[in-house]
C-alpha cells in the first residue's frame, strides 16, 4: 500500500468507526472502487487502535472514574458499591461475547464474510432494525415513558447490548450500529446508547488490535515502507476519529438516526448495484 492509500484509508476509518455506517464496510469499499487491494481485516483491526485512542481521549474522565471505582471496589471487598464500579464489570462481561465469537469465526470474518454481497446485505438489514428501534423509541416516549442515561443501565443492558456487539464480526454491521440499535431497543437515550457503545467497544478493539500485530508482526518488521504507512493511517484514523466522536455525540442529542438509516440503505443498495454492472468485483 502507498502512503496515498494509507492517509486515505487512515482517514476513511476515522470517519466511519463511530458513525452507525460501518469502518469495515467502507475499508472494504473504498479500495474495490479506487481499484486498490483489499487492506484485509488485519488492517482494520490495526487501525482501529487509532480509533480507540480517540476513545480514550474523548472519554478519559469516564475512563479514570470507571477504572478509579473499579479497582476500589475490589480493594474495598465491595465491587459493585457504586454505578461506575458496576459499569467497568458490566463492560468486562458485555465485551465477553465478542471475543468469544471472534475466535470461533476468525477464519470466516477474515475471508468469505468480507464478501461485498454481505457487506451489502448487512449495511441494508441493519438499517432496517434501527428503523424499528426509532419507531419503538417515539412509541414509548408518545406514551411518556422516559429513556433511561448512563445512570440507569444495569446488567440486563449491559450483558444484551454486549451479545448485540458480536454482530459487529460481520462486515458492514457496525459497532456503533448495532449497540446503538441495541440500545434504543433497551430504551436507552440516542445520546446514553452511543456513550455506552463506545466504552464497551474499548476491551475488544484494544484486544483485536494487539491480537493482530502479534500475528503479523512478522511481516510488519520485514518492510519499514509497510510500518510506516500503517502508522501513518492509524494516526490518521485517531485524529478524525476524535472529530467524529464529537459530532455524533452532539448530533444525537437533538436528531435520530434516521440520516444513516437512509445512507446504509443507499450504500448497501449502490454496492449491489454496482456488482450487477460489473464495476466492482464482490
């Protein structure tokens, strides 16, 4: 890969990790069209670490009071004393599935399911479950019941939206989107669903990252021009990334989701579209 390639795709990343419109999807999508290699799903999980120092330094007051609460718990006997002692295990346990299926589905994630026919099929099924969750959430909310903040998520949320993270394994799903969905059907706020999925994302791209530079660290060591452009997009990827966190944050506090409904409906559709010309191979 180039560095042209890499500043692209290290920017096409930053853009799409946080947003309900799939990173996976659009690093799959972008070189097929730009006529580059498929980077492969070590480079996306490699880049994300960019991501997830934007993370990090987005939310590093929840992060310390999380980790501060957690670790006093247990040295006080007492770890589920207080809401943010609580979160850091409900984080542990909800990050637990995805590993879990990761590992069994290793080979499939990284190669038939980066498929653009499922790419495509995932991108538009999921716009179409985030439409209901929407239609459920003004439901209830017609009906005066409140949604629920950070305060008010308990194991229940924590351990389903976690089992709901796992459907991220298939490209095109979206973390965000589908723990976001996730927890607009648990009747989380828009503002509270995409807080909390962005924290339970921590422990598994952190995870999936290290995972994969020891697995290709090999590779990585024996060419300083391919280190260097990987390091290139994950700064890159780290820098937009924090600006999306930003604008998503901000943009669900007054808008629902319905902007990216629309857009994962037309990507997904465009894709086999696209395929049928013969324009892309799948």
């Amino acid at each position: 890969m180039s560095l042209f390639e890499a500043i692209i795709l290290g920017v096409v990343q930053g853009l799409t990790e946080f947003l309900p419109i799939s990173s996976t999807a659009h690093l799959r999508i972008v070189p097929a069209l730009a006529g580059w290699e498929d980077p492969g799903a070590a480079f996306s999980a490699i880049v994300q670490i960019g991501t997830l120092a934007a993370v990090v330094a987005y939310f590093h007051r929840d992060i310390i009071d999380i980790s501060k609460a957690f670790f006093n718990g247990i040295r006080k006997g007492k770890p589920f004393e207080t809401q943010d002692s609580r979160l850091g295990w409900m984080i542990a346990a909800g990050t637990l599935p995805i590993v879990i299926f990761g590992l069994l589905f290793k080979s499939e994630i990284e190669t038939s399911l980066r498929s653009l026919y499922w790419i495509s099929a995932a991108l538009i099924v999921l716009a179409l479950l985030l439409t209901l969750a929407e239609w459920l959430m003004k439901k209830r909310i017609k009906k005066g019941v409140p949604t629920k903040s950070m305060e008010n998520i308990g194991w229940k949320e924590a351990l389903l939206i976690g089992l709901i993270q796992s459907i991220a394994l298939i490209p095109g799903s979206s973390r965000s989107g589908v723990t976001i969905t996730g927890g607009l059907f648990l009747n989380l706020s828009r503002e509270t669903a995409a807080r909390f999925s962005f924290l339970l994302s921590l422990p598994a791209v952190f995870a999936a990252g290290i995972y994969q530079l020891y697995e290709t660290r090999e590779s990585l060591l024996a060419s300083y021009n391919d280190l260097f452009n990987l390091t290139i997009a994950t700064f890159f990827a780290g820098v937009v990334g924090y600006a999306s966190i930003a604008f998503l944050i901000s943009y669900l506090k007054k808008h629902s989701t319905a902007l990216f409904i629309i857009y994962r409906i037309a990507l997904g559709a465009g894709i086999l579209g696209m395929i049928a010309a013969g324009y892309v191979k799948p």
